[in-house]
C-alpha cells in the first residue's frame, strides 16, 4: 500500500516518469526491508540497457534530425501533392499521405507532429483551412508514427518481449495502412459538409519534376523497410545504412545540408536519446521488482477467472490500456504493462506477442492525442498556436477511425501476423 501511495503522488506531483519508476523501487525496497536488493541495483539499471536492439533508437532519432535538415521533408510534401493535391480538401490529403510517407522515417508520433506542424499548418491556414482543423489533421497524421515502421514503441515493446524486432516492424505494416486509409476517409466524408479548397492540378512537367525531386527522398524508407523485411539488415543495422543515406541525399542531391547543423544535430540527439534510454533503464528496475513480487502471476490467476476467452482477455485490456494511455506517458506505459501482461497473454491465452504488441502500441498512441496528459496533442497545440480543447472537436473523427481499426486488429489477429506467415 505504501509503494503504491508512493508511485501515485511522485507522478502526481509531476515528477518525471524515469526518477517515479526508479523512487519507486527504492521505496518498496525500504519498506519490504530487502535491503540487500540496493546491491543488485545498479547492475540492474545497466541491464535494462545492455541490449543491441536499444542503439537503434538514438540512429532512428538521427535519421530524424538529418532529414529534417536536408531538405527531405519538404519533397515528401511535394511527392505527395503530385497524387492527391488536385481533390477538394487536397492539402489534407497531401498532410495525410506525407505523414505516412515520414512515418517510414522518424518513428516518433511527437516528433513527427512537431516537423510536420511546423510545415502544413502555416500552409494550410494561408491555403484558407481552419487553424484548429489543419492542425487536427497533422496531429492525427502523426498517430501513424509508432505504427508504421520503424517505430520506437516496437523497438523498446521488442526489447521487452523479447522478440525479434525486425518482425514487430513487419507486424505493423497493414495496422498503419489501415490507419491511413481510414484518416483519408475521414477526410473525404467531412469534405461532403464542408466546403475544403480544391488545390489546382499541377502541369505534367511540374509534376514530374516533384516525382523527380524527391526520388533521392524516397530511398530512406526504403532502405529501412526493404533492408528489414529482405533479410539484408536488422533494424539497428536498416538504422545506421538510413542515417547515412539521409545525410547523402541532404548533402549531395539536395544540397541543404551542412557541416555546420552537425553540432546542433549532436546535441539534439543527445538529450532526446538519453532522455527515452534512462527511462528504460528505470523501467527495467521497476520491472525486476514487480516480478520478483510475482505480481503476474497473481494477476493471471485473476484474469483467467474472469475470462477464458482470448477475445474478452484483448477486450479488456484495450479498455485498460486506453485509460493508462490517457495518464501516462506511451514509453513509459509500455515499459510497465508489457512486463506484467504479456505473459499472462502469451502463456494464459495464446496470443501472439507481435498481435499483443502491435494492440498494446496501437492503445498507447491514441493515449497521446486525449487529456489529460495527451502530450502529441500538447505538441501540436504549441506548434500550431492552437488551445488543445480546440483541437479535441475536429480531431475527435480522427480518434474514433484509430478507435475502429484498433478492434479490428482487435478481433483479426490474422491483419498483424500474415506478413509474418509469408
């Protein structure tokens, strides 16, 4: 009871995640009388990073930084308005399909929507959208982030479980396709109410030359997914081939990038990178000690007698995850609820840990964009200029399209594993 009184008001008073989880321990080490588990705790916060998988999330974040920098961004932008920038409402489904496009780049629902915040909201209120609405539809398109691979939730969910992280990255190719054929059909039925500006029909030759332009562009992604799922690569390895393609294409073909945004870019990487890894380092801490209490097994035993049913079991958890999803931070919860479910899942219920994994995330995501703590709708709220209460009406189709493919991967498990199967 003390540990649990302890947990809740360090993060109720605001107290960053990574030093709860790591106070926590502490706490109930104390109050256990274990103290003899002080010993076993730093080579327990050096075990939550002594893992390979882990490096790829400070080279996915330099892919990030690199590609912002060199131009890249913008050609995506461009390559996407090729295809759909003619339809009525076409620079939201130009904000649409280029999200999806980054989703295969950053990894990252936060960063994602403060690059792209950055660039479409501004053009999309001068092009004579709402401000609220504009930035809505780039908030939503960041959700595709952690879904679409590489995706550091999978990345750190991977390390977890245990699994092999280039198939979790597999695992969540049709989930994001989905998502971003409902976000497009979102915007379509509200283009019925709403009269959305037409964007006019780029020439042959400007078309071309943005299809062209943004080639070089392209090459990312695929050097990320084609290097994993072609067996050429791990991630880390699809990781470091990227960041080095980002800086060739920036530096070489569009010739944008300099050697001077190298120490900016370093430092940037440093504290964003450190500020995800010490938290896993944290959580590995908070993990050992939940285990160590047998807590899931106790709360197996629990959840089989509520239900035998994989269905209900996946039912009740999207109900769980969607409340801790609102409160806590998408890293974080992760960190907490893996360790503690999916072997109750997997063992209990004979639940594949990637349609586990990709469910788990998937909640997790919509968790960033709803209060309370929502901080990918902070995000965008700060970018745009926007109150985030503004937001809420116009994103709120958006967070019930997630809502419908997050039970229909619910309920079709088959939609996650059969890349997996091929």
């Amino acid at each position: 009871m003390i540990v649990s009184i302890g947990f809740t008001v360090l993060l109720l008073a605001g107290v960053p995640i990574a030093l709860v989880l790591a106070m926590t321990a502490m706490i109930y080490i104390v109050v256990s009388g274990n103290t003899i588990l002080f010993q076993s705790m730093p080579q327990q916060l050096y075990g939550g990073l002594e893992k390979y998988g882990l490096l790829a999330i400070p080279l996915f974040m330099l892919v990030g930084e690199l590609m912002n920098e060199g131009g890249i961004t913008r050609r995506l932008i461009a390559f996407a308005g090729v295809f759909v920038g003619s339809l009525r409402g076409g620079l939201a489904y130009i904000n649409l399909v280029a999200n999806l496009l980054m989703a295969a780049i950053i990894g990252s629902a936060n960063a994602q929507i403060a690059v792209m915040g950055h660039v479409m909201v501004p053009e999309m209120v001068r092009r004579g959208y709402n401000r609220e609405f504009a930035t809505a539809v780039t908030a939503a398109g960041g959700l595709m982030s952690p879904i679409i691979p590489p995706s550091m939730l999978f990345v750190i969910y991977g390390v977890l479980a245990q699994i092999s992280i280039g198939d979790m990255f597999l695992a969540g190719i049709i989930p994001g396709i989905l998502m971003g054929i409902a976000f497009i059909s979102v915007v379509a039925i509200m283009g019925f109410f709403y009269a959305y500006p037409r964007e006019e029909r780029k020439s042959r030759r400007a078309a071309l030359s943005d299809i062209l332009g943004a080639l070089p562009s392209l090459t990312i992604p695929v050097v990320i997914i084609g290097g994993i799922a072609g067996g050429i690569a791990t991630p880390t390895e699809s990781a470091a081939l990227a960041a080095v393609a980002a800086l060739a294409v920036g530096a070489i073909f569009h010739r944008e990038f300099h050697i001077s945004h190298v120490p900016q870019i370093l430092i940037r990487l440093v504290t964003n990178s450190s500020m995800v890894l010490f938290l896993v380092a944290a959580a590995n801490v908070f993990g050992w000690i939940i285990v160590y209490e047998r807590i899931p097994q106790m709360l197996a035993v629990t959840m089989q007698q509520m239900t035998s049913d994989p269905f209900v079991f996946m039912l009740m958890l999207n109900l769980l995850l969607l409340g801790v999803g609102m409160i806590i931070d998408g890293i974080a919860a992760l960190i907490l609820i893996v360790p503690i479910l999916l072997p109750i899942a997997t063992s209990s219920y004979g639940i594949s840990p990637f349609h586990f994994g990709v469910v788990v995330c998937l909640n997790l995501v919509i968790g960033l964009l709803t209060p309370p703590v929502g901080t990918a709708l902070f995000v965008a709220a700060n970018v745009s200029g926007c109150k985030p209460t503004a937001i809420m009406k116009p994103l709120t189709p958006f967070l019930l399209a997630s809502l419908l493919i997050l039970m229909l991967i619910t309920w079709e498990p088959r939609l996650v594993t059969v890349i997996l199967s091929q």
